[in-house]
C-alpha cells in the first residue's frame, strides 16, 4: 500500500488545505494522474499518484492537513479496470433517453461522468462550487475542451427546467433559498494571507501614490503594424504588458531608488529587474515574476505573461514563481478601473497600477484631439522614493511608453 503524504511547498509553510479531490474516493488512478489540490498561504499546489493504482480518501476536501501528512492511499496491487467496448450508435430515441439520463445524474457523479478526465482544477473547482453539471456545458477549447469561461457563461443562462415529458433535467441552484440573507464561509489561506500582506503594508510603509497619464496611441499603431508578423513568428500576441514591463526596466534604470527594499537601518540597491506582474485567479491575486526582464524581448515577456497565466488558471503556481521581485505591474484596466491606488507589495517600494484605456479630448500642438489615454498610478514607499523620484519614475515610464521605439533604440 502506498501512502500518499501531503508534500513540501516551502519552507516556511507548514499546513495547508486540501482543496479539492481531483479523483474520487475509490477511483482507480494512473501514475502522474492529478488526485488532489493543496492550498497553502501562498500558492495552490496539485499533487499526482507516484503509482497506478486504486485510491483511497483519508481526509475530506476542506479539511487543514500538515506538510508530511498522510492523506490518501494507493493500492498498486489493485487490478486496473477492464476497458469497455465502444458503444453503438445510439439512435435519435436511444440518444435522448442517454440524455435524460445523464442529467438525472447528481452533479457529483456529473462531474466524474463525461469529460471529467478533461476537466482542469479551475475547471472543476468552479463547477463543483457553482453546482453545474459538465455534461451540459458547450466547450470551446481544443477538442471540446471545456474552459473557466465557458463556465462563467453558462452560470449566467436562465436555470434549466425540466422538460415537458418530466425527463428530469437537474434542478441547477442559481440563487439562495428564500431566508437566507447571508452566506458564511471560512477564508481560505492564501486570502488570509493576502489580507495580512495588505493590511501589514499599508501600516509598515509611508505609502504614497502619484499620477500621470499616458497616450497610448503609438503602442496601438504599433500592435496594429506588426500583429500579424509577430504572431507569425513567435506564436504568440503582442500585448500592452510587454511594453510597459520594458517601460517599468528603463525607469527603473534611470531612477534606481525606485529598485530597492529596507533591510533594518540598511537600503540594499537592486541590480537586476525580476518584474512581478499580477495575475487575478478564482482564489486570490498572484504575482508571478518575470525573471530578469531586461534581458527579454518583447515575444519573451509575452511569453511568460501567458505561461504564468495558463499555470495560475490550472493551479499550478509554484512558490518560486512568486519570490524575489523587486517591482510589481497590476492593470486593474482589464476589469474597467479607470483609476485607483494600488497597495504595495512589501519588501518592494514601488508598485505601478495601469488602467482602462478611454478615448478622451486631449491638447495637442494647440488642437483639441480624441486620443486612447490610460492613467497611470505609481505607489511608493516614502521612506526609500523622494517626491522628485517618484514623478520622474512615473514620467520617464510615459516618455517611453508614449515612444515606444525608444526602448529598442535604448534612448
């Protein structure tokens, strides 16, 4: 018998919770298979069978459980399941009753019957939360494959309702019973953590927010020119990110005050530019970071971005992806924010909020002109970053956004 023991995820973390059971109890698993999530203060880590084998559940899902913890079983002896033959093709009356059926099912053993073996963690966890039932959600990704967003959508359809020949469609739980006026639910530990990390900066910092604003109409002109050529080649879009990831590596050249953290009574300069760069998840902000970013090009930032992005949707962060940023991106854009001031990411001083892009009326050579504009924000720590520092940061950050070709100049 095999034990499967809850794993290390850093060496300051000792207990996490286990998230979710990616394989039921009973099952019989393949090696390398996902069984179970861990979440910790941190990061949310899968974990997969060592062995093939039958599983067996000695937690529930929720419960905290202790690095080294033994939470399951692998039983290697177990014989494997024999493979079924292939159905015949079902005929029109056959199907729909298949059909019925198959919605009739409880959306737990929905959610281990068709297309469970697809399913990624974000996947399952949403429809597990949300009470759906996978069989009934269209897939958009490759092969059928169903993604977050195809769930979030189908949560937004009407409720499903039985049909006329009571064939029994599930009942899908949109909205509270009536009486209920409010819902308890414990905070998981990486929003714990988060809510300590914020709260800890705001009192530990003399923060401290400016603003400015950028034009951004030579970056659009710019992706519009060169889109097709650069997917082409490199497989992958050219965003906005990239261009003020490299914005942010020039500031941070021309102001180094900015690339520095306090350690006691001492300032210690950063000489190197690991560039966090936020991304939202069902389950908390992470920032990832992009290792030394003044040595990628635009495609390698791209890249990064979306390798980090595809890792946090499938709950696959690591801790070493998160650690040692000397500076942190959040665009609050993507969601609409027109302004705001972002909180600092200790021991980071400096953090840059970008924004949604607005066409608005601007001054130019003395013509009033319509101009896609994007706020920016800058929070820094008082402490280490003077006034005159902090604007020339944020300025030199809208000088080279507002010239992009500068950066491959290096001017």
């Amino acid at each position: 018998m095999l034990e499967i023991k809850v794993p290390s995820v850093g060496e300051s973390i000792t207990s996490g919770i286990l998230g979710v059971w990616s394989k039921p109890d009973g099952a019989y698993v393949k090696s390398g298979e996902p069984i179970f999530e861990i979440e910790t203060d941190k990061v949310t880590s899968e974990v997969v069978a060592e062995s093939a084998g039958l599983l067996k559940h000695l937690v529930k899902a929720g419960d905290t459980v202790q690095i080294g913890q033994v939470v399951a079983s692998i039983d290697e002896k177990a014989p494997a399941p024999v493979e079924s033959e292939p159905k015949p093709r079902e005929t029109n009356g056959s199907a729909a009753k298949s059909a019925r059926t198959e919605a009739a099912l409880p959306v737990t053993a929905a959610v281990r019957g068709k297309n469970a073996d697809d399913l990624s963690p974000a996947v399952r966890y949403l429809t597990e939360e949300k009470g759906l039932n996978p069989a009934s959600i269209a897939g958009t990704g490759k092969d059928g494959r169903i993604l977050k967003g195809d769930v979030l959508a189908h949560a937004e359809t009407p409720r499903a309702t039985a049909p006329a020949d009571g064939g029994g469609a599930i009942p899908i739980p949109f909205s509270k019973p009536a009486g209920e006026r409010t819902t308890r639910k414990k905070m998981s530990p990486l929003r714990q953590k988060i809510a300590a990390r914020l709260l800890a900066a705001q009192h530990e910092t003399a923060h401290l927010t400016t603003f400015n604003e950028v034009d951004v109409s030579n970056i659009m002109a710019l992706r519009t020119k060169f889109q097709d050529r650069f997917v082409k080649k490199h497989e992958i879009k050219l965003g906005f990110m990239s261009f003020f990831v490299k914005a942010v590596v020039h500031a941070l050249k021309v102001v180094p005050a900015v690339n520095a953290r306090m350690d006691g009574d001492e300032i210690v300069l950063n000489n190197f530019f690991d560039i966090g760069c936020a991304i939202s998840t069902e389950k908390g902000l992470l920032v990832p970071v992009i290792r030394n970013a003044d040595q990628l090009s635009f495609a390698g930032v791209e890249k990064a971005i979306a390798a980090y992005a595809k890792k946090a949707r499938d709950g696959k962060i690591a801790l070493a992806d998160l650690e040692g940023g000397v500076f942190t991106i959040t665009n609050g854009g993507v969601f609409g924010s027109l302004l705001s001031t972002p909180i600092l990411n200790p021991p980071q001083c400096g953090i840059l909020g970008m924004h949604t892009i607005q066409e608005r009326p601007v001054a130019i050579s003395g013509r009033v002109e319509i101009r896609p504009m994007m706020y920016l924000a800058l929070t820094y720590d008082h402490r280490l970053v003077d006034g005159r520092e902090a604007v020339t940061f944020l300025a030199t950050i809208k000088e080279v956004a507002e010239n992009p070709a500068s950066v491959l100049l290096e001017v």
